[in-house]
C-alpha cells in the first residue's frame, strides 16, 4: 500500500482542526444515536479525516460509504455460518488469503477490509449475538457520521488547494507469489484461528496487527511498521495514561470530549509537522483514543487496558516478524550475488 504521506500546510493547514472536530462529533452523537461502542465511529472517523490528502473528491466518501455496506455483509456472512464450525473457518481463511494477498502484490486498500473487518464481526459473533449487532451497528453509523461529517467540514475549512491526490501504491514484485503468500498465511491464520478460539474481544488486536506485519514484502517494511505501531502503542498509552488522570480527577463528559479533541489536534498537526512518519503520529492518536474510551465507556480497568494492548501488540509484532524472517530463510531460496558465484 501507498505510505501515508506527509501533508503540505500550505496546500491544507486546517487537517488537524477537521479531524480534531469530527472525533469531538462522533464522540458527541454516540450516545444520541444508540452507538453502544463509541471508539469505532471515532476511530473510524480520526483514521478517514486524517488520511484526506488534497482536495475533496468522490474517492474521499469511498470510505464511508462501503463502511455500512461492509459492516451488513460481514456480519450476515458471520452469522451465517458460525453454526457450521467448518465453514466458518473457511470463509475467515479465505477472506483472510484475499486480503493480505490484495495487500502485498496490488497495495490495495480493500485488503486491510477483507482482512480486518471480517475478523471482527466473527469474533463478535463468538462472542455473543449482541456484540455482533453492536459492531455492526456501531460500524455502520459511524460511516454515516464520518460521510456526513466530512462534508460539513470540508465545506467550513477546505484545502487550500485544487489538486486531488492519486494514490501510487507500492506492490511486491516476486518471483514466487504463492510460496510468499503461503508463508505469511502459515504464520497469520494460525494465530487467527487461535484468537478466535479463546473468545476473548481484547485479543482481536493480535490478528489485526500481524496483517499489517504480513503485508510488509521485506523486513526493512515491517520493522517500519514495528517502530509506528509497537512504537505508537507504548506512546499512545502514555499519552492516554495522562488524559485518564485528567478525566478522573474532573469526571465530566465535556471534559473527555475537550481530551479527546486536544489530543487529536495535537497528533494530526504532528503528522505535518514532525520529524517521524506520519503514520507513527497518527497511531499514537488512535491507541490514545481508543484506550481512553475503552477505560471510561467499557467496564474494564484502565490500567488493565493499557497493559494488555501494550504487551499484546509489542510481543505479536516482534514474535511475528522472527516467525516471517525464519520461515522465509527456509523456504525461499537467496538469489546469490556476483561475488558469490566467483567464489
């Protein structure tokens, strides 16, 4: 996939205002309109905002608009057949396949879809029918916020420029596509399979996290996305820490929301103006938001939150990468250089 790239302040100095604005909105509308898991819409709504890069174009509501339609096909494809152990397991493999395939070799977007999103409506789904409805639910209203919202926004504070940015994704050019396909599914779906046996909700975020590692062709990409999103993780559960303190000490909901808008506009304006990549800014915001929402909307506790997505990211990213790097030494064998031959 194309790397988030850095934005120009001239072409676009109100990016870290919108997204700043429609998380305070998703956050605001959430209970309004029956959202039982508001970090969805709200990550959902930081990740699409923060990712615009020029001016406003039909391909900018793709996002949106396929959110609903992706949340009702997934959960009715996981509702379907998870009284059918065999089949269930199969759908998920085959999903899984595509979109890590879509990925690697074509840098597309609609693989981290096909990859992520059916992974969660099937793990809420063996959790209980009524996580599966409030995903679904959660996902497909934040679609509609998130569309509507971007609209609204673009139109109050629009780019400062005309040109409509095409993206130029990066695809892994191999030899032997299958092997290197095979090998990235030996490590990803057991773990897959695994997390989904345990029925636990909090460890979605293993699976979710080795699809990005195994969509990386080379070490040199994963230990990228190790330092942005193990990296982001620790910083962004610092960063979440701070702003928990905050909020315990004045429980207010316009308190949280006034956090959770000061630390978005904050992380966004570092993605144009900060020395690390972009994506590493924009992780650290939504491993903020999505912990400080989980401690003061879920019934868990906040320091248990923070620890479990810290060691659970940190150690599946690291253990990934070795299993990837071993098996490929393996299976794949080094061209050898002139040197080599020569000798």
């Amino acid at each position: 996939m194309e790397e988030l790239t850095r934005v120009d302040p001239n072409e676009d100095p109100y990016l870290a205002l919108r997204t700043a604005l429609s998380v305070a909105i998703c956050v605001i509308l959430a209970d309004p309109l029956g959202v039982t898991q508001p970090m969805m819409p709200v990550v959902l709504g930081m990740s699409l905002m923060s990712n615009q890069r020029g001016a406003l174009n039909v391909r900018s509501f793709m996002g949106p608009v396929m959110l609903p339609v992706m949340a009702f096909v997934f959960s009715w494809l996981a509702a379907a057949t998870v009284s059918e152990p065999m089949l269930f397991v199969l759908m998920n493999v085959v999903l899984a396949g595509v979109g890590i395939a879509l990925m690697l070799f074509k840098g597309s977007r609609l693989g981290v879809m096909l990859t992520v999103f059916p992974a969660m409506m099937s793990m809420s789904v063996l959790y209980s029918d009524q996580a599966l409805v409030a995903i679904r639910d959660s996902m497909a209203t934040g679609g509609l916020i998130v569309g509507v919202t971007a609209v609204v926004l673009n139109i109050l504070f629009p780019p400062q420029t005309d040109r409509v940015h095409v993206e130029q994704p990066k695809p892994f050019e191999t030899e032997n596509p299958l092997a290197e396909l095979l090998i990235r599914m030996a490590v990803y779906v057991p773990i897959m399979l695994m997390t989904y046996a345990t029925g636990d909700m909090n460890l979605l975020i293993v699976p979710i996290m080795l699809a990005f590692i195994c969509a990386e062709p080379d070490r040199g990409g994963r230990l990228q996305q190790l330092v942005d999103r193990g990296g982001g993780t620790i910083v962004g559960a610092v960063v979440a820490v701070g702003a928990m303190a905050i909020y315990y000490v004045v429980p207010q909901f316009p308190v949280l929301v006034a956090l959770i808008a000061i630390i978005t506009f904050f992380l966004i304006d570092r993605m144009t103006t900060g020395e690390s990549r972009p994506l590493y800014y924009q992780y650290i915001c939504s491993v903020a938001l999505v912990m400080l929402l989980s401690a003061t909307f879920g019934a868990r506790d906040a320091f248990e939150v923070v620890v479990q997505r810290v060691v659970l990211t940190s150690g599946a990213m690291v253990g990934a990468i070795a299993l990837l790097s071993l098996l490929e030494a393996i299976f794949l064998p080094r061209k050898l250089g002139p040197a080599a031959l020569s000798a």
